[in-house]
C-alpha cells in the first residue's frame, strides 16, 4: 500500500487566534467521532495541520469518503510514501499520477528537501521526476504558475511523501466550537437546512418539534426523527425534545381570533422552546424562518412573536429565496425526507386569512384572557426526549417503512 497519511487543512479555524488550540482539539474529536467504526485513529496535530495516518486502503476510502463532512475542514489531501532513493520515488510519482490520466492536465513537481543529507538538491530531485513523469502520459504538459496538478515532494528524514490530489472539505468551523442552540425542527424544507448552517458554523443542536396529536400522525414524527438523525451525519449527536402541543393549540382556536391565532401559535412555540433552552444550556433558538415567505414571517410578524424572549432567535434563511434552500436541502440530502406528504401541526390550525401585521398590543390583550403560562409548564415537562444517530439496525428498520 502507498498510502501513508491524510494531511488535513484547517478552514477558518487558522485565523482564531488563542481559540485555535480549542478549534484543533475539538475537530479532531469530531474526526474521531465521525470515524468511531474505524476504530482507534491516529492523528498528529500542528499549527496548520492535522495528519491521520492510513493503516491499510479500505481505511483510505472511508476516511476520502465521510471528511467533506466534517465541518472545520478547508481541504485534504492523500499522502502516499515510499523509500529514500531515486528510483521509488520515480515509480511512485507515476502511481500518483495515473489517478489524473483522463483528462488534459498541465502540472509541475515541487520539491522539499527536509533531509540535507538525501545526496541530490531539490532541483535535480524535481528534474528527475519531472522528466520521468512527462513522457509516460500524452495528456500532461509543464506548467510552473497555478498548474492543474502540483505534485508535492518531501524527502523527510524517515521516507519520501507525495502527493498531488486536493480534496475539497465543507469548510466552516467544528461543530461544537461555537457553542449550543435549541432548533426548531418542523417536518418542512426549511428548519433542517437552517440547522444544517448553523452546524456549518460551529453550533452544537438539539432540535425541538411541536407536535399535536391526533391532529397531526405518527408519521409526521417518524418523518422529523428522521430530520434529525440525517442531521447529525455533519459531525454531533442530536436530542430532540417533542413537545406535546395539542391542548396549546386547542386553546388558541378556542380563545383566540384566527386571523391572530398564527402569531399566538408562533408565541406559545417560542415560550415553549425558550424555557427548554434555558434547561438545556443553549444560548440561542434557531429557525428556518425566511422573510415574507408566510404571513407568519413578516417583519411585522416576526416583531410580535419575537416579543416573548430576549434570547437571540438565530435565522440563518432569513435572506434566502425558497429555491435556493431546496437547491441546499438537495445536497444535504434532507430534501426527499422533507416533501413527504404529512400534515405538521401547523397546517391544521392554519386559519384561512392569517394577519401579515398583527399589532402586538392587540395580540397580548387576546392572549391575556388564557393562562397559557400553565400549559406552557406542563408541556415542557410532559415532553419526550430522543437521542440521535440511532444505530445502524434499528435505522434500517424504521426509517422509510414508517413514513408510508
Ligand atoms: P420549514 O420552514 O421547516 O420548511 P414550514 O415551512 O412548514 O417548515 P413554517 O411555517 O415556515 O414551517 O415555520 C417557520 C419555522 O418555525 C420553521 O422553519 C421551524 O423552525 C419553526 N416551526 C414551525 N412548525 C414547527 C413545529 N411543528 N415544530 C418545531 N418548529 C416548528
Ligand atoms: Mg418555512
């Protein structure tokens, strides 16, 4: 086998500052965790580095397949080894760069020599395998600024590292380095991709869902469980608190005006999340809120229901048009989960004009007729409590079969 070590390139996480240390620690525990089946990785951090090192080519695929995952990571690269002679070198720079013999590629070798001892200069290293490598492929041509393809050389004290191949990572932070918050997790398109962003940007989640039986199925439930272990594929296991918010709801039909009725809602959701966060310890509440989507996300609407809490309400699609987010859900793979056809809470109590600039003064005087603050409390506590990824058997049985 060739294959030596993955050198793994730090995103963001390079310009922390003191935090930096923190930011390594932890993608490498995120790294290991993503890995676990593996076993026991060995991986040897530096400033701007981090190296895993290959025991044997089926570990190779694993790792190239599952790291564009793990958020923290700009890029990595496979690094193959060989002896310290002129010879392997050779052979091993055109193993490598059969990988690339498809297509029309320029390149250029660039030579480390960190071993002064090795008897040939960095020059005539890259004039020898420079001029090995040419003629064996019709499709390569020399190019020395911005090649294709920069077959990297080190001759280091042990042994001789190449490599060629730069794999793009998912960049952003590691998951966890920022801190956690509470996501509300709808069955819809938007909330998992809103946790999806905020995992991007280092945020640890647990995910909460409303749900209001027998106004809303088993199905639907199943389909957010689902939801939330496809999430946890970035990089951190997720709790999902569920909510039963059945006799909220039932009390703002009956109390309410409909044409407010979805700002209470929204409110009571809100209240609701907010004391769960606070036991929880997370700092924020995340939405897949997007403005003027529904009537419920107008700046005016979002102003009323934002008024129940001081606590920073994170909405990363605030901007974002509803093509876009499908085109994000299709990649992160939640999408086909999120247009199964099963009603959420919301959808039946939907009022058929709902205000797109309810005043906040009239819905607190409508709200201040019910104790909402009772069932507010009951709900917290009567909510069950599901801890995600599920492991691989008790997915494969449950997950689609239940949904239809
Ligand atoms: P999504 O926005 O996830 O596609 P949706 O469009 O049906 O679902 P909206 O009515 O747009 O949901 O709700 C806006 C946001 O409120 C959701 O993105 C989600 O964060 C939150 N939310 C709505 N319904 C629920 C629910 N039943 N449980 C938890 N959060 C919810
Ligand atoms: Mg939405």
């Amino acid at each position: 086998m060739i294959w030596k070590e993955i050198l793994i390139r730090y995103g963001e996480l390079s310009t922390k500052g003191r935090n930096k240390m923190d930011f390594i620690r932890r993608l490498r525990e995120n790294i290991r965790h993503a890995f676990a089946d593996l076993g026991h990785l060995h991986i040897r951090t530096e400033r701007d580095r981090m190296f895993i090192a290959i025991e044997n080519e089926a570990q190779m695929q694993t790792l190239v397949a599952g790291l564009p995952k793990i958020f923290g990571i700009q890029s990595f690269s496979p690094v193959a080894a060989c002896e310290k002679d002129i010879e392997s070198m050779k052979k091993l720079a055109i193993t490598i760069m059969e990988t690339f013999k498809e297509e029309q590629h320029t390149f250029k070798v660039e030579v480390k020599r960190t071993d002064k001892t090795f008897p040939l200069e960095s020059h005539a290293i890259q004039r020898e395998i420079g001029g090995y490598v040419l003629p064996h492929f019709k499709n390569l041509s020399v190019k020395v600024k911005k090649p294709d393809i920069e077959l990297r050389v080190e001759v280091r004290h042990d042994a001789t590292y190449m490599m060629a191949q730069v794999i793009s990572g998912a960049g952003g932070m590691p998951v966890g380095s920022n801190g956690k918050s509470l996501l509300m997790l709808s069955g819809g398109i938007d909330s998992p991709v809103a946790g999806y962003l905020m995992m991007k940007r280092g945020v640890r989640l647990e995910a909460i869902h409303f749900f209001s039986p027998p106004y809303t199925s088993q199905n639907s439930l199943e389909k957010v469980k689902v939801l939330a272990n496809e999430l946890t594929k970035f990089g951190a296991n997720i709790r999902l608190h569920v909510i039963p918010f059945t006799e909220i709801q039932v009390l703002i039909k009956e109390k309410v005006p409909s044409n407010v009725s979805m700002t209470t809602t929204r409110r009571m959701m809100l209240k609701v999340a907010d004391q769960v966060r606070e036991e929880i310890g997370a700092l924020a509440i995340v939405t897949g809120e997007s403005l003027g989507q529904v009537a419920s996300q107008t700046l005016e609407s979002l102003t009323a229901i934002n008024a129940v809490t001081n606590t920073p309400i994170l909405r990363p699609l605030i901007s974002t048009d509803k093509l876009e987010i499908i085109n994000l859900a299709e990649k992160i793979g939640t999408y086909e989960t999120s247009i199964q056809p099963f009603e959420d809470c919301c959808t039946i109590f939907t009022p058929a004009s709902p205000k797109t600039k309810p005043k906040l003064e009239k819905v607190e005087h409508y709200e201040s007729f019910s104790d909402f603050d009772e069932l507010i409390e009951r709900a917290v506590k009567n909510r069950e409590v599901y801890i995600f990824p599920k492991k691989e058997e008790e997915q494969k049985q449950d997950k689609f079969a239940d949904l239809l």
